[in-house]
C-alpha cells in the first residue's frame, strides 16, 4: 500500500481550514478508507484515492459553487 495522507495535508493543498474540511467530510456521502483512531490522538489517514475525491469536490465547491 503506498503512502497514507493526513488531514493536514488536505488542508495545505486545497487551502482549507480545519472547520471547512470536517463540514465537507459530513456532507460527503462518500465511504473513505480512514480508519478511526484506535489510540487517543492518532490521527486518520487517506488513501490517495480519498485525498482525489477530497481535493475534486473542494474545487467544484468554490470554482463552480455546486453546494453540498
């Protein structure tokens, strides 16, 4: 399995904050691949295929202004 991404990625390229991505995340009805956190304060990770899906709907959401 190749290398798994962390929100902080999500936000650095889609130029999202913390907020903005956990409302997109519960708008989504979109299975993603992260897995819950086993252990207090480990952080989720996405597939590179999730970080697409993540990254295409951000940019219909502010270019073409679809709504969620």
């Amino acid at each position: 399995m190749g290398r798994r991404l962390k929100a902080v990625d999500v936000y650095r390229v889609a130029n999202l904050t913390r907020n903005q991505f956990r409302g997109l995340l519960a708008e989504l009805s979109y299975k993603f691949e992260a897995e819950a956190a086993s252990q207090p304060r480990v952080a989720r990770t996405y597939s590179p295929h999730d970080f697409l899906v993540i990254l295409i709907a951000c940019e219909l959401d502010t270019t073409v202004g679809l709504k969620r």
